[in-house]
C-alpha cells in the first residue's frame, strides 16, 4: 500500500507498507523532508511496525513521538503528517497527479447559476461522468453569498443589500458570508472525487486542498498560510476563507468534495459593513476588534491587476498538476439552470433559515 501526504506548509511524506493479521508490516517513510539524526527514519519505521492498521493518525503520531529521540530535529516532517501519510495508504487514497484535472473559466454568471453550477459539477464528478475540474468564477452581478445553515436576517442587512444592489443567494455548503463584488472578488471551486482526502480529517481535508493555492502565493511574494478551520491568512490579515460539502457517489461513481474559495482582491470595507451584519461574537475570536481590519486584499499584496493574480494562479495548478482548459457541457448547464429556477433562484431557498 502506497500513501502520499504534503505537510502544510512542508515537505512530501510517502508511505509504503504491507498489512499482515490486522497489523502494519514492512513499514518505509520517505519523502522530501529533512531529518535529523539519520537514524531517527529508523525509529520512525520501527514504531509503526506492528500498530495495529486501526489506528488513527492521532494514535500514530503518538508512537512517532514516544519513539524518536529528544535530539530529533524535523523540518518540513511532522509526526502527524507521517500518520495521516499512512491512514492514506490504508484508505487506498488517490494523488493529485492520477487525474487529468479540467480548468472550466468562462465569462460571467448570475450568482444563483454560480451556486448551481456548484452543485451540478460535483454531482457529474461524484458519479464519474466528469474529471476534477477546478472552476475560476467570473461574476456578473454584486451578491452576498450565504452560507448554507446561517440566518438570512442575521447575516444580511437587507436595506443596505437593496441600497447597493446586492443579490442575497444560499449556496449548499456551510460556512459564513461573501461579499462579492465583480471586479474586487476572486473565486474558485475545485470538485474532486473523495478518493483525493481518502485518510484525512475534514479539517486536514481543508490544508490539503488550499495548499496549492498557498504556492501560487508564494509564487507571486505573498507568504500565506492555512488558518483553522477554513481562513488563508498572511501576517497583513485574512484573505480568503474557504467552505466545502461532500456528496456521495451515485450510479457506482466516487463521490466528490466541492471545496471552494473566494479571495478579496479589493474590497470596500465600508459597503461590506452595511450589507453584512457581523456582530460582536463574530469578531470576538479573530483577534481584531474590525471588520474592516480582518480582510487584507489582494490587491494591495500583489500591486497586481486582477486579471494576472487569476491567470498566475491558473498556471501554478497547471504547473505543479496539468489542466487541461475545458467548459461546462450543454447537459450540465441545462441542469444547473433549472436548479436556479427550482431552487437557488427561489425565496423558499435563500430564506430557507430565515
């Protein structure tokens, strides 16, 4: 059994390992990690020799530890990463780079298509009719986003929708409130069969599927990293939160994850503050006593138009995993523009927590 897992914010761990009467044999760690003493790869193997293939990653982190000695140094390694590498292996979890992945970028939508086509692609990936696609949204129209169980009159201020012409849509995962704007939002979604978190965490799921983006950062001088549960932050602030949902497999197919992502390229703190009601309670964990002071735009990282931080990222996934430029078919957008006008597009859905 094979298992691969990248650190967040760390190097590659890769397993390889046999299962014998319920228990791990013939354990090998490798990877790209730097590790010191030499010997200490030694201890790590040997104390996952023989744990029983039950174990959690958490249960396997702690053999790692108990066995290494206090002089071991890791760097890019962490005993957590070498057990969820291995809970990978035992799951039969699949890589990034075993899927011929599908870039979908077309012109702009209405947020309630935005919100179905959501659904629609991950549905085709969850029943194998559609490779992974990652899908880079263009907006037509300013819009709150809401998250799937909040409260409609808890999160909007609807006058202050209405005064900057904001349409209010529900999306189906969880998650808190986007302010978009056009050309001040960047938005992505990627739908990936489950096999791809195979072994890990919901919240492990979350690092793992950021950390690309985290590179594409990188690449453009922005060092970012991945803030629990579901926040990209950088010593300058917030600057993207993410949310997903999970949908089983249908017709014999995978399932899929729908993870997506909405950065703030630019954004008007003062208009996000009359549409949005962020209380007290909300920021009382964030570590800052403003709204305005917890979403650090893009823009001002970058000095990039836009255009080029969307076409950057575009080309660091292509880079590290190929993307192949594709579109949404006729089929599937017949599909998602009935569910605007059954569901996303419908008072009974967007006020469905009123």
């Amino acid at each position: 059994m094979h298992g691969e897992y990248k650190v967040p914010g760390g190097k590659l761990v890769v397993v390889d390992l046999d299962v014998e009467d319920g228990v791990l044999r013939n354990v090998r760690v490798a990877g790209d990690f730097f590790l010191e003493p030499d010997e200490a790869i030694l201890s790590i193997n040997g104390a996952l020799e023989g744990a029983p293939s039950s174990t959690d990653a958490a249960g396997l982190a702690a053999r790692i530890t108990a066995a290494l000695p206090e002089s071991a140094v890791m760097l890019g390694l962490t005993a957590e990463g070498v057990g969820i590498a291995v809970r990978r292996a035992l799951a039969h979890a699949t890589e990034w780079s075993d899927y011929d992945w599908q870039l979908v970028h077309t012109g702009p939508q209405h947020p309630a298509l935005h919100m179905a086509l959501d659904e629609v692609l991950t549905a085709e990936v969850a029943a194998g009719r559609r490779a992974p696609t990652l899908r880079v949204w263009e907006w037509a129209s300013p819009a709150v986003v809401i998250g799937s169980f909040q409260s409609l009159r808890n999160e909007v201020d609807p006058d202050g929708a209405a005064k900057h012409g904001m349409t209010v849509v529900r999306r189906i995962s969880g998650g808190g409130a986007m302010f978009v704007e056009p050309t001040s939002t960047i938005t992505y979604s990627l739908s990936v069969p489950e096999s791809l978190v195979s072994g890990l965490s919901f919240a492990d799921s979350y690092a793992y599927l950021d950390d690309w983006v985290l590179g594409a950062l990188g690449d453009m001088g922005i060092k970012a990293w991945y803030q629990p549960l579901n926040d990209i932050a950088t010593d300058a602030g917030k600057i993207a939160g993410a949310a997903q949902k999970r949908m089983a497999g249908t017709e014999g197919g995978p399932g899929a994850v729908l993870h997506h992502v909405t950065m703030s390229y630019d954004i008007d703190a003062d208009k996000m503050l009359e549409v949005l009601r962020i209380g007290k309670e909300k920021m009382s964990d964030k570590g800052t006593k403003s709204a305005k002071k917890r979403v650090d735009p893009l823009r001002r990282q970058t000095g990039l138009a836009r255009e080029q931080v969307i076409e950057n990222m575009i080309a660091s996934f292509r880079n590290r995993y190929g993307l192949t430029n594709g579109g949404v078919t006729a089929r599937e957008l017949a599909r998602a523009e009935e569910l605007v006008r059954t569901k996303f597009g419908t008072e009974e859905w967007t006020a469905r927590v009123p």
